[in-house]
C-alpha cells in the first residue's frame, strides 16, 4: 500500500461549519449558541452533559512537538478544543476522519484506508469562529507539529476527568506534508 498524501487546509468558518454538519464537531463561535432572551431575563441550555461514568471535567494544556501522528484515537465521550495559542509557533496540525473509530479501524487493517477519510487542518489559534469547538464523542482525530525546529504549539481542552483515548495506529500510513 502506498503511503496517503494529505494536504493541509486552513481553518475557515466554512470548513469548521461543514464538520459540524457532518457532526464531528461542534463549534463554539459568538453566534452559535445566542438564545431568545426576553427583558431583565438570562436563559442558559446545556449543550451536552458528560457521562458521569468518566469523573468530572478538568482542563488541561496540550503542546504538540511530534512530527506524526503517535496519539491518534477517539474518546468515549465529547472534549472541547480551546485553540489559544502563539500563532509565531510552529505550525500545529489537526487530523479528523470522517468515519467512525471502528469504520476506521477495519480500513486500517483491511489497508482500503484513503485520502477521503480524513481531514488535515492547519490549527488557526485566537479566532472566533474556527479555534473554538467540541469534538463529538467517537471521532477519530489527533495532532502533530511541522517539522523542524521552532517553538511547539500549544493549547487548551477540557474534558471528563476519567476520559481515555482509543488509540488506532497509524504509523508508516501518511506521507509527509
């Protein structure tokens, strides 16, 4: 099997609006979530509840210096990307496939997997409408750093304190980018 070449591209409210609507994310942007308010009133709505099976949340900084994807997987349940970050770093990159953990998985092993199952974001830090979102529960996806030397990239998530990763190998799949 010959190596996957993805291409990396920018994080635009249009393509973090198309993954939402293919709900592998959800996005958290100044105009998502505006609900009817009437005078002297505040509504609230919880967006999801995490299970309680997996502990309470936490939040927890992320910094991405591997060149490959080693900490590929899903989680069991949903986790929010806060994409506040030093945009003078390297560059960071985000992976998502479009199928499911165990969709992926079988195309792993069954070596069918494909440039059409992913997509390769350039992590945006510091925007509104694009590096605010939840990744839904199940969605394969994980981070590498551009080769080279330079300051790592960093960032936010809050999750359920007891959340694990399902990881799905896929070393030796991509080709560099």
């Amino acid at each position: 099997m010959s190596k996957i070449k993805l291409n990396p591209v920018e994080m635009t409210a249009d393509v973090m609006k198309s993954l939402e609507e293919k709900k592998l994310i959800y996005r958290l942007c100044p105009t998502s979530e505006v609900m009817p308010a009437g005078k002297d009133e505040t509504t609230f709505r919880s967006i999801y509840e995490c299970d309680d099976k997996f502990g309470g949340h936490k939040l927890i900084t992320v910094t991405v210096n591997a060149e490959t994807f080693k900490s590929f997987g899903s989680h069991p349940d949903n986790e929010e990307f806060l994409l506040i970050g030093d945009p003078d770093s390297k560059p960071l990159y985000l992976l998502i496939s479009y199928l499911n953990h165990e969709d992926l998985e079988k195309k792993v092993a069954d070596k069918t997997i494909a440039e059409e199952d992913f997509i390769l974001l350039k992590v945006k830090y510091n925007d509104p409408e694009v590096s605010f979102f939840t990744m839904m529960k199940g969605v394969p996806h994980g981070e590498c750093s551009a080769k080279g030397d330079g300051k790592p990239g960093a960032f936010y998530v809050t999750e359920s304190k007891g959340l694990y990763i399902d990881y799905i190998e896929l070393d030796g799949i991509f080709a560099d980018f």
